[in-house]
C-alpha cells in the first residue's frame, strides 16, 4: 500500500510541476506579446511639436544652467513654450 500512495503521489507531483511550468511559459508569452504590442505603438505614434522643440531646448538649457536638475529643465521648457508663438509650435 505505501509503494502504491508513493507513486500516486510522486505523479501528482510531477503533474502539478508540468502545469506550473506550462502556466510560467505561457505568462511569459503573454507577456513578450504585451511588450511587443507596445513598442509597435510606441514607433507608430507621430511626434508632436512639443516633442521637437523640447529635444532642442533642453540642449540649450543645459548649457545655460547646468546646475539644473530634470525637474528645473521642464520647467523651463515649458515656460519657453508658452512663451513662442503659435506658428513656432507647428515646427
């Protein structure tokens, strides 16, 4: 009887494993999809004016006040922004 319970309970063992292991492949898969799925939106939106103007303020930003920090430059940038004109902003 104890070899018979062993053997039951070493295949649920094994069986409980496999679907463990099948449950973690197929979490990953999700979520390698997932981030796929992400950059694939992230390359097709188009840039706004915004994001041209920022890339280029903040190169002169930094040469004017580099003892900024991250949180200084944006807000600079942004008041720069608001600042322009409108037909600045549609670079």
């Amino acid at each position: 009887m104890d070899a018979e319970k062993l053997e039951k309970r070493r295949k649920r063992m094994e069986r409980m494993i496999l679907e463990k292991a099948q449950k973690k492949e197929k979490r990953i898969e999700r979520d390698r999809k997932i981030q796929e799925a992400r950059v694939a939106k992230a390359q097709s939106k188009p840039k706004d004016p915004f994001y041209f103007f920022k890339q280029e303020e903040i190169i002169k930003i930094k040469e004017e006040f580099p003892e900024f920090d991250k949180k200084a430059i944006d807000k600079e940038v942004q008041k720069r922004w608001k600042v322009i004109k409108s037909e600045n902003k549609s670079k």
